[in-house]
C-alpha cells in the first residue's frame, strides 16, 4: 500500500498535556476509530511507522485523559501514556498482536499500568480497581444536579468503576470490557446493574427530601 506521509510517532513532547500537575486533560476526543481502518493500520503498523502513527494520534489524547484522571499527575501520566504505547509498539513489531480491537487493548494495557504505579506508590496491595476512585470522584464532581451527585457517592466502587468507564471515559462495551477483562455480555449485565443501582439511589435520595420536606 502506498506509504502515508506522517511524521514519526515518538518525535517531540506531547502536544496534550494539561498546564499543571492538577489541571485537566485539554482534549478528549469521543469519536471511534472506523473498525476496518483500525484492522488495516494494526496490520500494517509493525513495519509501517506511518500507519502506527495514525493509531498513535488517534489514541493518544484518549489515552493520556484515561491515565491522567486516575493518577492526577502530569509526570506519571507522561511516563504512564508513554509505556502504554511502547508496549503496543514492541507486540505489533512482534506480530504477537491477537486482540479483537487495538482501543480496547491498549486501555488494558494502561489501566494495568496505572494499577502498578498506584501500587508502587503507595507500597500496597492493590487490586484492578486502584486508581478508578480518582476518577470516580471526578464524574462524580462532574455531575450538575445534587441528586444524582449524591447517588452516585452511595454506590459501591464496582458500580461507580463500570458507570465511569462508559459514561465519563466515553469508552465503548468493548473497550470497558477489555479494561474490566471481562465478555461484552458481562459487561452489558455489570452496566445493567449499575444504572439499576443508579435509579434505587436518586428514587431513595428523592423520598428521604419530600420525608424531610413534609416533616418541616
């Protein structure tokens, strides 16, 4: 196929980073990959450094905005979304590469990773859900009405996680599957749960304010 003029993937700073240690990622881009074109630059992008690159702009801010809203700093962000795409690099130059979808594996690959720098940090055990309740905490401060606030901080960490992933990350079921290390049809059903938790929390917030309100 005819080469794609694109400059090398790893040249030069990233152009996403946010101002500060605490200052949000400037760009979260919510469009998908086309399926086909995806394959295509995936094949392609272990002796093909332009087609890894489109895959490399394309993930990247993405990437970057999913690691950043967990860790909350810009130095381990870097050398987080930095790792995450030279392992993608390395297994594609391997041809070892066996994944449905290229997005949903390198979202798996950074959670791991935010997983074990939380891990490292801090000196303890942690499981798959260390570094979801930065983010977390996020949506949640995210969400304008009181109500729905206030219903999702009653939630238990695992409904709160598969709410984040697929609302606030904008991750598709198979990218939020492939983070949970999980089927679609379990996601589908962990997803189902959550709203369904969801809904009982603001129903319950809301009588416990017409109780109060009636009472005054």
């Amino acid at each position: 196929m005819p080469a794609r003029p694109h400059p090398s993937p790893f040249a030069g700073e990233l152009d996403t980073e946010p101002a500060g240690n605490d200052a949000a990622p400037p760009f979260r881009p919510a469009t998908r990959m086309d399926p086909e074109l995806e394959r295509e630059l995936v094949g392609d992008a272990g002796t093909d450094p332009s087609a890894f690159g489109e895959l490399y702009d394309f993930y990247l801010p993405r990437i970057y905005g999913f690691v950043f809203r967990r860790v909350r700093d810009r130095a381990a962000t870097e050398d987080i979304t930095a790792m995450t795409f030279q392992r993608a690099l390395e297994t594609l130059r391997r041809g070892r590469f066996r994944n449905d979808t290229f997005g949903g594996w390198l979202y798996r690959v950074a959670a791991n990773a935010v997983v074990d720098h939380v891990r490292a940090a801090q000196h303890i055990q942690a499981d798959a859900q260390v570094g979801e309740a930065a983010a977390t905490d996020a949506l949640a401060a995210a969400i304008d009405r009181d109500e729905l606030r206030k219903a999702m901080d009653s939630l238990s960490e695992a409904h709160r996680r598969v709410l984040t992933l697929r609302f606030f990350d904008d991750l598709d079921a198979e990218e939020a599957s492939s983070v949970l290390g999980c089927s679609r049809r379990t996601f589908a059903v962990k997803l189902h749960r959550a709203l369904g938790a969801l809904r009982r929390a603001m129903a319950s917030d809301m009588s416990a304010v017409r109780e109060a309100t009636d009472a005054a």
